[in-house]
C-alpha cells in the first residue's frame, strides 16, 4: 500500500514537472503523431477535438510569449482525462488485426 502511494505521489510530480499543464493541455494533447494518433484524433466526436485544438492553440500562443497560465487554470493531474485512449487503442486493435489478416 505504501509502494502505491510513493508511487501516485511520483506520477504527481512528473506531471507538474512536465509543464505542459501549466500551458492549459492534457496528457493525451501531447502525444506524438503518428498514423495512429492521427487516426485517432480523427475519429474524435467534434466537441472533444474542438477542446483539443482550443487547448493546442492556446498552448502554442503562451509558448511563442513565453507564458504560462494562471495557477488557478493549470490542468490537475486529477483532472487529466484520457480522452484520446479509448480512440488509439480501437485504431491499434484494427491496426493489427488488419496486419495479421495480411499475413495470411
């Protein structure tokens, strides 16, 4: 029990250190894009890829002033929601199962 709160208390801190909170984005805004990713940012219901570009946007206007948010407007760890996670791992399964389809 006491390895698991070590844990939470790490995770915690990596993910303020990280500083892509503090300019308004999410985890799954900072991912890599790849065919997967991109895949998948394309599958999102529009109100959740219209959050997403507002978000990247913004982020990229306070990095060209090099600014940060307000402390009080920081994404929380607790509040970070994988909103990309559900929609990149369907685009994987399909991926490979398509993959092992054409190995046949």
């Amino acid at each position: 029990a006491g390895g698991g709160r070590l844990m939470d208390k790490f995770r915690k801190w990596y993910y303020n250190a990280a500083g892509f909170n503090k300019l308004g984005l999410m985890r799954d805004d900072t991912w890599y894009e790849d065919d997967d990713v991109k895949e998948a940012v394309r599958r999102l219901p529009e109100h959740l890829y219209n959050e997403r570009m507002f978000r990247i946007k913004r982020a990229l206007d306070l990095s060209l002033k090099h600014q940060i948010l307000p402390k009080d407007q920081w994404v929380k760890y607790e509040e970070d929601q994988h909103y990309l996670e559900p929609y990149l791992k369907e685009v994987i399964r399909e991926r490979l199962e398509r993959e092992q389809w054409n190995k046949k």
